[in-house]
C-alpha cells in the first residue's frame, strides 16, 4: 500500500516524499480512511507508531480541497513539547500545501498571548492547543469556531492523567455539534471510554497493539539498590553503544542531583524538568536535536512529544509511577522502525510497579546481573510484602540513599586520562 491509494491530493504526496514517509504506517493504513469519511474515530495507538500523521494526513488532504478557508481543526494535546512537535510535522508535511497551523499552550510573554490569539482570531487552519491556555483564549468570547469541522484528542489518557478531564469537557461546549472526533490515546483505561461516550458520535474503534514499546527496542533491566544507581548508570554509558541517550527520572530534585553530578564529573548532559522556562526547554530541545548535545536528563515531561530521530539509549533512572509512562519513555528510541535499548533501574520499592508494568506491555523484561564491582542487588521478588525499609529480607544490605558519582576509589569520575565515561561510542 502507498500513500497515493488514498487520493490524497498530489501537493500533500509530494510532502509526504519529502518528508521520506514512503509507506502508510499499520494505525495509518487503518485510520485514513475512516477520517476521510467524516467518521468519528476512537484510535488506541501509541507513540511512534505514525500516529499524528494518522489523523493529520486526512484533515490536511481536506483542508487543501477546501473551497473556503478558516478556523478548521482544533488538536487538544497535553503538553507544549507534544503540541510543538505536531505543529512541526504540519510544517514538514504542508511545506507544499500552504496549510497553515498555530500552537497554542501556556508560558511566554504578552506578546506570545497576542501571537496566538491573533492566529486563532484569524482562523489559522489548524490550531494545536493544550487545555488550559486554549480556555483562557476562548473565554475572551472573540474567537469564532462555528466552521470547527474537525477535533483530534492527541494522547487522552495523557490528558486524564494530568487531570483535564473537566476543561476538555467545557472546551466542547464552544464547538460546533456537527464536527468530526478523533480521539488517540496510547491505553483505554475506562475513564477514556467514559469521555469518548461523551464527546464521540457512534465512533469506529482501532487498536494497534495496545501499549506495547516498538519491536525494535531491546529492553532491558537491573535490580539494584538505589546506593548502587550512580556506580550503575556509569557503567551503562561506559558499556553500552550508543551515539544519543535520554535518562529518566521521576522527580526534578533526582533529575537535578543527576545533573550536577554529571557536570562534576565532566559528563555532558543537560537537563529538562518543569522549572526551566519555554525558551530554555526549546534550546535544550534544539541543541539535542541538532546533536550539539548527546545526553539529556529529564522527568517525564520529556516523556511525551519529543520527536528526535535516532535516539539510541533511554535509561529508566527509576520505574516510572505510571505503566504508560514508562511505554512513552522508552518509545523515546527505536522511533519509526530503528532500533535503540531501554535500560531501566528497579529498587526494592519499585518491583511491583515494574511487575504492572511487565504485564501491560504483556512481556517479562531481561533483568541482568549487576556488574561484579557494583556487588549484589536485592532479589526481583514482586508481589512479595517488604519490610518497613522496603526490604524483603533476601538480602541484608541496607537501604542507603544514592551518592551522586563521588569520585575516589574505584569510582569512575570521568576526569583524567581518556574518554570520559559519558563518552558516546562511535
Ligand atoms: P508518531 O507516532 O506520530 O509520534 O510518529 C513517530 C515518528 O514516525 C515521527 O518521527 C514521524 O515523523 C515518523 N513517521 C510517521 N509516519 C511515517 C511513515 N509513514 N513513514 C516513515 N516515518 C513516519
């Protein structure tokens, strides 16, 4: 199957050829035509599998064909990094078609404010929004949505998650009745059908293999005691090929700590978390994707929307809370059918969530032996109740808080003599 089997209009194909997407992905094949014929859609899909480009293709094909031009498809998405990355493949996609889009979140100056409400005023084609700064604009009553032909949901469980449930709700009451509904999400917990019988017509169901990570990642894992974590992700580095890595952590103060422990020890890496500022994130996000920078250290809210080819190595600092964050962090790799390795680190309080996690993605994980310097971790034991200190007893080292790569004996500081650990492999 190609692209051309769906009639698109041949300015978008040639988009397409340029943007090197030659064949329809599995959720494309599926989704195109059911968003060509104007029917609502309830699509399970995950990232990196193609699906922005499942419901962008369509709508855009429609938006060329258009006899009259305005305020066309409005896409809610969670964060600006996912919004960001959507408007970006619009551009990709659209340099030939003169469709035009705007991303609208939160952040940034007056001026920003301006920019998007003019854009939404004016009826851009294609507006990308998150929740909450798209309320703030609609509520000041001067935008008009009454030719609103199209509303993509981009990653709904996301948004449920982060707890939008209610401004999604309300951002329905401005639109149109009669409009087409997309909604994509990577699992189908119950509250997603709970909104999707809300908002979507007699919707037609997808489902491309529900949150599993791409058959090209090879995921891996070490049962560890947190003390043994920084000896651990040195060792990672140091082992493993890879030319650009993304590390995990769930909170900003672990991805801080990381942060300067990799400075201290000359790694270079920069770090992403929810303090920086929208033109901070951007020119981290720049440079990591210009190759200027190979190694960066974030929460999950780099988890969602960065859009980075090539990505070789994704470290799982913890186990993420959530067993979808965990199929979005290490969708960070292997994206569009290259290969890349997740490695993630379990301590004895994390094994049960690991154990979720391992049963949602309907796979065990390799867990591998601790290297010999490193020492013994505590056995994978989950489901098995732990003590106070979360120790199940099997092993009597203590539970210590790590040390962020003190250098000195035996340590690897990354200092002196050669590459340093943080390295990439050629
Ligand atoms: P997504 O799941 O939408 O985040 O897309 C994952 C990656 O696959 C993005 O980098 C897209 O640019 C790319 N991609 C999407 N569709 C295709 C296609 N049909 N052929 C090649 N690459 C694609």
């Amino acid at each position: 199957m190609t692209f051309a089997d769906f009639n698109f209009d041949e300015k978008l194909l040639d988009g397409l050829t340029s943007m090197g997407f030659n064949t329809p992905t599995p959720i494309q094949q599926q989704a195109i035509p059911v968003v060509l014929e104007n029917k609502d859609l309830i699509a399970c899909a995950q990232t990196g599998t193609g699906k922005t480009g499942a419901y962008l293709l369509p709508i855009m094909d429609k938006i060329v064909r258009a006899e009259k031009r305005h305020l066309n498809t409005l896409i809610i998405a969670p964060t600006r990094e996912l919004a960001q990355q959507i408007d970006q493949q619009i551009e990709g996609i659209g340099y030939f078609l003169g469709v035009s889009s705007i991303p609208v979140y939160g952040g940034g100056d007056g001026a920003t404010w301006d920019q998007q409400r003019k854009a939404m005023e004016e009826g851009a084609d294609i507006v990308i929004a998150t929740p909450g700064r798209l309320i703030a604009l609609l509520a000041t009553g001067k935008i008009v949505l009454d030719h609103l032909e199209h509303l993509v949901l981009d990653e709904a469980d996301r948004m449920l998650d982060m707890g939008f449930y209610d401004d999604i709700v309300k951002i329905i009451t401005y639109l149109p009745k009669e409009r087409q509904t997309v909604l994509f999400s990577a699992t189908m917990p119950p509250k997603i059908r709970t909104l999707a019988n809300k908002i979507l017509r007699n919707p037609t169901e997808i489902n491309i293999a529900i949150a599993k990570p791409a058959d090209g990642i090879l995921q891996q894992a070490y049962v560890v005691f947190d003390a043994q974590k920084p000896a651990l992700i040195k060792h990672v580095l140091k082992s493993t090929e890879w030319s650009s890595a993304i590390i995990f952590a769930s909170t900003k103060e672990t991805v801080k700590k990381l942060d300067q422990a990799f400075q201290r020890a000359g790694m270079p890496a920069k770090a992403f978390h929810s303090d920086l500022d929208q033109p901070e994130r951007e020119s981290i996000l720049r440079e990591f994707k210009n190759k200027q920078v190979n190694m960066l250290i974030g929460t999950d809210v780099l988890s969602r929307g960065i859009d980075v080819e090539g990505i070789s190595l994704v470290i799982n600092f913890d186990v993420p809370p959530d067993p979808e964050d965990y199929v979005h962090r290490v969708g960070r790799t292997a994206r569009a059918d290259t290969t890349g390795t997740a490695i993630t680190f379990i301590n004895e309080r994390d094994q049960n969530r690991f154990y979720s996690i391992e049963s949602l993605i309907g796979n065990e994980v390799a867990k591998l032996p601790l290297p010999q310097a490193i020492g013994e971790g505590p056995a994978y034991q989950p489901r098995v109740k732990k003590n106070h200190n979360g120790h199940n007893g099997s092993n009597g080292s203590p539970r210590k808080k790590p040390k962020f790569f003190r250098r000195g004996k035996g340590g690897n500081g990354g200092k002196g003599g050669g590459k340093g650990p943080g390295a990439p492999k050629k």
